[in-house]
C-alpha cells in the first residue's frame, strides 16, 4: 500500500515509518523543512514538502495515495493562543486530507489522546472530550470518524499521555524537560494520578493494523501501561537526574497544568482482542531509566 503520511520524523512517526516499511509498504511523508525532508528519505520514504497549513499539497497527496496516516501537529504548548492555533491548522489539515479521501473506501487513520473517565479506566467506547484547552482536536477526529459515511475507511488510534521511546517523549518527557530546566522534578497534586504509556514501536504496530483493518468509524486504544502514578514516573526520573522530588503547584505547567493533575488511566482490552495487538516493549519506568543526567 503507498501510505501518505504527515509527521513521520517525529519520536511517534519515525517508528511508524519503519513498521510500515518492514511489513512492506510504500510511504510518501510530508516534510516542512530541509532537515525533515533528509531524515525521512533517510528512513527510506519518499518526500512531499509542505506543512499542514498547505491545504491543497495535503488533498494532492492524500489522493494519490492508498492511505493516509495523519500524525503531525504543532505541539506547542507554550500559551493559549499557541494550542489554539495549533488545534485550528490541525483541523484545516485533517478535513482537507479527509476530503480527498471521500467515496473511495480508502483508509484514513487519525491520532488522538485517551479520554478520561472518573473513577475507572477509560475504554474505546468513551466519547472524547471535546472542552479543555485540546478540545478541538477531538472535534477534528469526530468529523474524520464521520466520514465513515461517506466511503472512507476512518479509524482513530488513541494515544496515552506518554508515548515513549528510550526515556523520552509525552508528558513524562515533558516533566522531565521541565525538570532540567527548574532543577527538581515537580508534579501536580499529590502524585496519585495516573498516567497511561506505550512504547513507540508498539504504537506504530496498532497505527499499521488500523491502516490495514480496522473498519471504517471505529477508534482503538494505544495502551500498554494502564495508568503509572505520576510520583513513581517522577521519582525513576528524579533519580536518573539526582534532582529532588517534589509536589508544585499545577500552574507550573501552563495550559497543560489541568490535564497533568487529572487521574486518568486508560485500557486497550477491546483493541488488543479485535486487531490482535499485543505490546511487546518495555513499560515507561522502566525505559525512564534511559534517561542520562
């Protein structure tokens, strides 16, 4: 299958790239820069240059393509007005792939996060919230998921707050970068919340068997680790960096500072029986002891 792909150079879409590539696929990878469009011809894809705000190289590439992964987003958190913006390109960018895809049965398989749900670990049947400073993400997924009734094979791989590969990456990477930065390693509330994660390659399987079964309308849970306490993510990192430990108050964390103090763990038990996926490599804390101080 040639696969249009946005975001493959990044922790998550790199690992993608190689999945697919391994079980045979071809791949065409939107790069913004220089640097993305070498390290994606690097991993063996092909190149399309552009970024999500080029509406009409996405609807090009998305039609002359098998499938379409869509990964990429803007990932910056920096302010409110950033996340807006990022959420705004990012839904431009998912319906314009969304509609090159119409009445053709093609696959489009979104990204999206885990929801919550209080008390118990949320399942792929929970709604996504659509408040909250991403909320407009989960619009976009909703309106791709729906394009099921127009001929297009859409599918949403859920992701946990932590995707990880050799100690880095999601929020435990960014305690982590937070950490370095303030000299302790600080969380939210009192550190019982939890977390869910997955290693990027096991990620990247579930991306590939949503691209290549999952029918159309359908979301699936990227979960290896249900839900780590964020004081036990903190203390692996803590003692990796030999810095203290230490509760601080939510606002150190910007717009993230809500979604950082919520419990939310998550289960992937339908997705692992229904597309036979079954994660393989090793649980968050014990990847954080990658981490070099």
């Amino acid at each position: 299958m040639r696969v249009f792909l946005t975001g493959g150079t990044g922790l998550i879409g790199s690992a993608v790239v190689s999945e697919l590539l391994s079980a045979g696929h071809t791949i065409t990878a939107l790069a913004r820069s220089d640097r993305s469009a070498k390290n994606a011809e690097q991993a063996g894809a092909d190149v399309v240059r552009g970024s999500l705000s080029d509406l009409d190289v996405l609807r090009e590439a998305a039609a002359q393509a098998d499938g379409v992964i869509h990964l990429a987003f803007s990932n910056d958190f920096s302010s409110p007005e950033a996340v807006v913006r990022g959420v705004a390109e990012e839904s431009s960018a998912l319906a314009a792939l969304g509609e090159a895809l119409i009445g053709t049965d093609r696959p489009l398989v979104t990204v999206s996060g885990t929801p919550v749900a209080p008390g118990r670990a949320a399942t792929e049947d929970d709604p996504l919230p659509t408040d909250g400073p991403v909320g407009g993400r989960s619009e976009s997924v909703n309106r791709a998921l729906a394009l099921a009734a127009q001929g297009v094979r859409s599918s949403a791989v859920r992701l946990p707050r932590t995707v990880h590969r050799d100690g880095q990456g999601g929020f435990a990477g960014i305690l982590t970068d937070i950490a370095r930065r303030d000299g302790v390693v600080g969380y939210p509330g009192d550190g019982t919340q939890r977390w869910p994660a997955v290693h990027a390659a096991d990620a990247a399987v579930l991306f590939r068997l949503a691209l290549e079964k999952a029918p159309a309308g359908t979301s699936w849970h990227a979960v290896a680790d249900e839900g780590d306490k964020v004081a036990d993510i903190a203390a692996v990192i803590g003692r990796r960096l030999g810095l203290e430990v230490a509760s601080v108050a939510q606002e150190n964390f910007g717009p993230l500072g809500p979604v950082f103090a919520t419990d939310q763990p998550a289960s992937s038990a339908r997705t692992r029986q229904a597309l036979n996926w079954h994660p393989t490599r090793p649980s968050l804390l014990t990847d954080l002891e990658n981490l070099n101080a």
